[in-house]
C-alpha cells in the first residue's frame, strides 16, 4: 500500500542552525509533493511545492529537494529562528484514481530554542 | 477576503446525535477536502470534491457523509456520532489537483467536535 513516512516526530534544534525535516513514501511516484506548516490550533499553510523534474526548490530561507530514486524529499530550513517553531507536513502527490486525493504525512514538530 | 470557513468553531455532541459542519470557499476553487486531525494520527482526509456535484472517499470515511450541491459550499455529515469521531475537522480547498499547478491547498481554521 502507498505510505508517507515523516520520520521524525519531533525535532529540536538551537537557534540560527539548518534545520532537515524528511519525508519519505513507498509504492507509489508522486508527479510533485507539497510542505505546509501548521501551527497550534490553526490549519496548515501551504509553504512549496516541488515537481517531479525540480531537484531543488527556494523561497527565502526555505529549501526542498524531492529525490525520485530514493522516494525522498529534505526540506531545510536555514538559519532557523524560534519562530519557525511549528509542525511541519508534507504531502507528495498520490497519483492513481482522482487528483484530488490530497493525502499528508503525520508531520515533524520543529522546537527552535534561542 | 474570507478565504475557507467553517461554521461551527466548536460543538459538542451526545453519542447518538447528528450534525452538519459547514465549508464555505469564496475563492472559486473547483476542489474542496475534509480532513480530521487527532494526536499522534496526522491529517486524515475523510472525503473529497474535485466539483460541484461530486464527491469521493478518503482514507477514513466510515460514518461521515458530505454533498457539494453548491461549489462553494462542501458539507459533512455526522448521521449518529460516537465518541471515536471526536476530533478536531479542518476543510480545505484548492485551485486543482493538477501538477500543472493551482494545487495549493488553503485550510479553515478547523471545528472543534466533541462527542460525549
């Protein structure tokens, strides 16, 4: 069956360091694949996308890869500020029957001390 | 710009009971997803829209129904609610499901459900 493992649960890191989040999924390839970050009690927000043809993806401090041969995206986020604290998720495309199966990973909670 | 809302903010429930969660989009988007969020279980997307007058199954629909008679408005439906469907529920939309693009999905600001 098709998974997506975010793999770890949570992540700490100290102020001002690059913070790597994982995503990998199993039996399936996704044609792109989304990060949004969520925030207590709020929704998540749509942060990047990145197709199947882009090996790298910027925004500002904010970088993805998406690796087809490992079934694998990085997001990195660098020089990480306490506010990035946030859980952060991401949902590579589930191709296979309707487009509109938007499925996410469990998330990655990300604590950035000062 | 109101962008996804939902209505209510926060309800709650005797085993037994029904209720309707309202998702009202005011952003002309064709797709439209209810999710249910509980600790250590991720986002689960109970059913989907991809337009009006359509609807299909996610991962967890058992108990849930929705309707989307109106494409800004996606419904869900909870005919006889048990205490396993205390969540928290977040609806989404988005532009398409293309990876040509417009599949950025924009959430409300979720339902609080509490079934006793």
């Amino acid at each position: 069956s098709q998974k997506i493992e975010q793999n770890s649960e949570a992540l700490n890191i100290q102020e001002g360091k690059t913070a790597t989040l994982t995503c990998n999924y199993t039996n399936y390839s996704p044609a792109y694949l989304q990060w949004y970050r969520q925030d207590p009690g709020r929704g998540p927000v749509f942060l990047l996308l990145i197709r199947e043809n882009e090996k790298e993806k910027r925004k500002e401090r904010l970088k993805v890869t998406f690796d087809t041969t490992l079934k694998q995206s990085l997001f990195h986020i660098t020089a990480s500020q306490p506010a990035d604290s946030a859980t952060y998720l991401c949902a590579p495309h589930r191709n296979g029957g309707s487009q509109g199966n938007l499925i996410f990973g469990k998330g990655t909670k990300l604590s950035v001390k000062p | 710009n109101a962008g996804v809302t939902q209505t209510p903010k926060f309800r709650v429930l005797k085993t037994g009971q029904s209720m309707t969660l309202l998702c009202a989009q005011d952003m002309n988007h064709e797709y439209m997803y209810w999710y249910r969020q509980d600790p250590g279980m991720g986002l689960r997307l109970i059913h989907y829209s991809v337009g009006e007058g359509t609807t299909a199954k996610g991962e967890v629909p058992d108990g849930y129904n929705v309707s989307r008679l109106k494409k800004q408005n996606f419904l869900l439906g909870l005919e006889s609610a048990a205490p396993s469907q205390t969540s928290v529920y977040f609806c989404a939309s988005s532009r398409s499901g293309s990876p040509l693009g417009g599949t950025e999905a924009f959430f409300g600001q979720g339902t609080r459900l509490t079934v006793v």
